[in-house]
C-alpha cells in the first residue's frame, strides 16, 4: 500500500461516508475504514469516481495509507466505540499524528482522552459537528478542539470542507484547548432544542388561540423567515407544518405521535449548566418539555383535569396575535442564547479555554442547525464588545426586546387564561424579569436558611456575615 491519502475515516455509516465524500469533492485523497468492511466497499462502489479514495480492510493498511503527520477522523458512535477505536490505532500512530473524533462525544471524554494521547505524542482534536447528513456532505459547520498545532496541520482542509456563511467565511474556527470543540458543539445543541420548543410553542399558540390551519401557520412561518427570524429551523418549521400525510391526506404534524426525545447534548448541557451555576431556564425547560411529552401514562391520566378549553380568536384579532407570537417568539429567542452564552463564558472561565464568543457565533452562520441571520448580530455584538456581560446587556438587543415586551406579555396572558402550556416562553420572561428586578426574594429565601440551618445571609447596609438566633430572643449577631 502507498502512502497516498491526505486524510482519513474511519467509521462509515451515514455521517462518516458523507464526511469522508466531502473531502474528496473538495480534492484531498481519503483513506477509508470501517469495522464492517462491507461499508466501505459499499461507499467506493457508489462513490467511488467522485473523488480519489483509498479503501483499507485492516487498521494497519489504513495507517499506512496515510501521508504524515496522519490525520484520522474518526466517526463512530460516541462512547465506548470511540475509545475501542482509539485503543485499536493509537499504538499504530507517531509522534505528532492527529486523531479527530468527529462523534457527539461528552466534552469530558474529550478532555480525558486528549490528556491520554497527548502523553503519547498523539494530538487529539475533539470536533463538534452540526448539520446532520447533509450538512456533512455539502459544508457542515465544524467546532474542533486540541492543540493550536493540530489545527495548523488540520485547519486548512476543515475551512475547505466547511459550509460557508453568507460573507463567504468557512463555518469552522481552532475553538480552544482539548474538550472546547465538543463543549461549544454541546451548547450548540442545548440552544437548539430551546429554539425548537419556543418554535413549537409559536405552532401550538397559532394553532389554538389564533386559529390557524398547520398549512397557513406554514405561511405565517415562511413570512417570518424573511424578517429577522430568518433561520434554518423556521424554514424547515414551514415545511413540516405544510406536508400533508399521504396515507390518510391529513397534516402530517396531526399523524406524528406528540412524544419527543431527548438524550444526549440538550441533557448534558442543562446537567453542566446546573454544576457551573449558570441559569439556563429556557433550555432547561425544552428538556422537561420533551420529557413530559413522552410521560404518556401521566398525560392520560391527567387529562380530564380542569382548565380552559383554548377558543380561537377571529380573524382580525388572529392576524395581530400572530405579529405578538412573532415578537414573542423573538425576544425569547435572544433570551435562549444569552443563557448558552453565558454558559459558554462560564465553561471557558472553568476550563482555562479563552474562547472567542464571537468566533463561535460566527462559525454557527452556515452549516448547523441553529443557523440563522440572527447570529451575524450576535457576533458583531461581541466583536464589538468581547467582555460583554450578557446579551442583553448589548444595546440592540436591549432595545428590541423593549420594543417587543409588551406583545411578548400579552401572549402569555393569553397563553395563561386559555390554558396552552408555553414553559419557553414563560421561562424566558421570567428570566428576563429576574435580571432586571430591583429586589428578588432570595432576600427571604436566606432568611429562611438561616432559621433552619443557621447558614448565615449578608445585609445591605454593612459588611459581614450574620446570623439571627431565630430560637431564642432573635438578636442578630455577627457570624
Ligand atoms: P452511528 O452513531 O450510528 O455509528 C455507526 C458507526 O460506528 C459504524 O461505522 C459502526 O461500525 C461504528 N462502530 C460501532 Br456502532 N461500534 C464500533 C466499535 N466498537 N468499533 C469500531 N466501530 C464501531 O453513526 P452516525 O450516525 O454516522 O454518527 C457517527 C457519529 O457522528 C456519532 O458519534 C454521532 O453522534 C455523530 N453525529 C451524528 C450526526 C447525525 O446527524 N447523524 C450529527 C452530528 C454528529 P459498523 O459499520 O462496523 O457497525
């Protein structure tokens, strides 16, 4: 076998076969590999005259294949696959080779296993990557980690490969050290299942108190999607919602079981929020919502419970709904990704990353399943200000969600006195509310500890920490 190939896959179901054509349209050679052998001969029948592809049986053939320094990528299923496939070609690897694991693994395996291999003389560059089959065929956007040197040798080629934004700029940046990529991938994914629920949530307004049809909320989705909205998920939204089932001719959104998943990213993003302290309500809140909907025995047996039954509204007052859920739908929005971002702050104070929140929302322009014309806005809102606290605290933002307040109540009310459940909505309000409240009741919430645990509160008239002796004659003393 000569060493011919520039790069790499190995694992070659759907994401890695894509992948692996997708860097062979863009001209590098591609050694490939899989467990089942069958795969990769599969991909080179269908494929093969796309691009140059070298098809190897064994993990010694694929790593002689490879032109040094090697760079594997590595497409597995996350988890125990990852770490079988390393064992199985690390020992195989030089000093100065690179190992990319391209699966939806857990920032903390990353971080693990790049400490491993570093050691070994091994790069490990952890990369998150979005945008599904399609996206990894024809430019996914592409987060990866590791060392700053792996990404000299392997930046090139991702930038090649990368969906590109509509300034022309290649979706993929050297997001930080070791776990970053996979960290930022992760967060990437908690922001898009908030996304996908306050969607939902538009859909389920529209549907009960404005009265629509999924076909004219279709039509209200694609008239959004030329405003400021203008995203992937709301262009897909407006297809779903117009498919009409061609078994019984009835909407499609009406024949699909009403039961999400929800495993993997979206979970971890809210259990690492929770460890960081970072209050990430909105996304947490697309989680439970998902995990509700998939209680099915606790929703049968709750649904003779009282409430309102949702009356539509008249077609005038319908359309001017509609405009509320769209100011409503946007301000939660800007609230969903002020929370990932502050996540993402807090993971990169955390773990030493110095990540650049600007760059991250700009490789999320193109290519993933959050992308949107919104985040060229958020990136010049950290380009412009790179410590900037919070979102909201940008003056832009600040200003629309001023301006959209207002409707952004008036559909909750609504959503309240009707009975339709929006918990993104409410949470990301309420967030909002909180953020800018002169006082909370945390006040009393450390009253109340300190009653019963004697775990001391602070005063806002003088330094200190304090303790009253609830017990005895309540005199405060000094703690
Ligand atoms: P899967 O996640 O379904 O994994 C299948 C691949 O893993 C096959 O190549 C299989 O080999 C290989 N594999 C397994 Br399973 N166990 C193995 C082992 N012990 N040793 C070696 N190989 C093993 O594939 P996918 O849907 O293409 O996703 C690949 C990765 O990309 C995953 O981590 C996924 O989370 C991530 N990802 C997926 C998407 C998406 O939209 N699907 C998007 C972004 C990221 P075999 O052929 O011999 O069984």
């Amino acid at each position: 076998m000569s060493t011919t190939a520039q790069i790499g896959v190995t694992g070659l179901a759907v994401m890695g076969r894509n992948l692996a054509r997708n860097f062979a349209r863009n001209g590098y050679a591609v050694a490939l590999h899989n467990r089942t052998p069958a795969r990769t001969r599969e991909l080179v029948e269908e494929f093969g005259q796309e691009g140059t592809f070298v098809p190897t049986e064994s993990a010694e053939e694929f790593v002689a294949a490879l032109e040094r320094p090697r760079r594997l990528v590595v497409m597995v299923k996350a988890g125990d696959p990852t770490d079988a496939v390393i064992s199985e070609f690390a020992p195989l690897l030089e000093d100065g080779d690179v190992i990319i694991d391209g699966g939806n693994a857990h920032f903390a395996d990353t971080r693990r296993r790049e400490q491993e291999l570093r050691e070994r003389g091994i790069h490990f560059v952890g990369t998150g990557i979005s945008g599904g089959e399609e996206g990894a065929l024809h430019g996914p956007s592409i987060m990866p980690g590791g060392s700053k040197e792996s990404y000299a040798s392997l930046g090139p080629m991702l930038e090649r490969i990368a969906a590109q934004a509509d300034d022309g700029a290649p979706c993929v940046t050297h997001v930080g050290a070791d776990g970053a990529g996979h960290f930022v991938k992760m967060v990437h994914n908690g922001i898009e299942y908030a996304d996908m629920q306050l969607i939902g949530e538009a859909y389920q307004l529209l549907r009960d108190v404005g009265g629509y049809s999924p076909d004219e909320i279709a039509g209200i989705f694609r008239a959004w999607n030329t405003g400021r909205l203008d995203s992937y998920l709301i262009e897909i939204t407006a297809e779903v919602l117009s498919h009409v089932d061609a078994a019984t001719g009835r909407p499609f959104v009406d024949v699909v079981a009403d039961r999400a998943e929800q495993k993997g990213t979206g979970r971890w993003t809210v259990q690492l929020a929770l460890e960081l302290g970072v209050p990430v309500s909105g996304i947490a809140e697309a989680v439970f919502a998902r995990s509700l909907s998939g209680h099915t025995a606790l929703r049968e047996a709750s649904a003779q419970l009282a409430g309102p039954t949702p009356q539509a509204l008249g077609p005038t007052e319908a359309a001017t709904f509609a405009d509320r859920v769209e100011q409503a739908l946007y301000a939660s929005k800007i609230v969903s990704y002020t929370q990932g971002f502050h996540e993402i702050a807090a993971g990169s104070a955390q773990y030493d990353w110095n990540l650049d929140l600007g760059a991250i929302a700009s490789i999320w322009r193109g290519g993933c399943i959050i992308r949107a014309a919104f985040l060229d806005r958020i990136r010049a809102a950290y380009d412009s200000r790179p410590d900037l606290p919070s979102l909201l605290a940008d003056a832009e933002f600040a200003e629309e969600i001023a301006e959209a307040q207002d409707d952004w109540r008036a559909v909750l009310v609504a959503a309240t006195e009707q009975g339709v459940p929006a918990p993104g909505f409410a949470a990301a309000l309420s967030y909002y509310d909180a953020l800018r409240a002169d006082r909370l009741p945390a006040a009393l919430t450390q009253g109340q500890r300190d009653f019963f645990g004697a775990h001391t509160y602070r005063r806002t008239d003088r330094d200190g920490t304090f303790h009253t002796l609830w017990g005895g004659d309540r005199t405060e003393v000094e703690a």
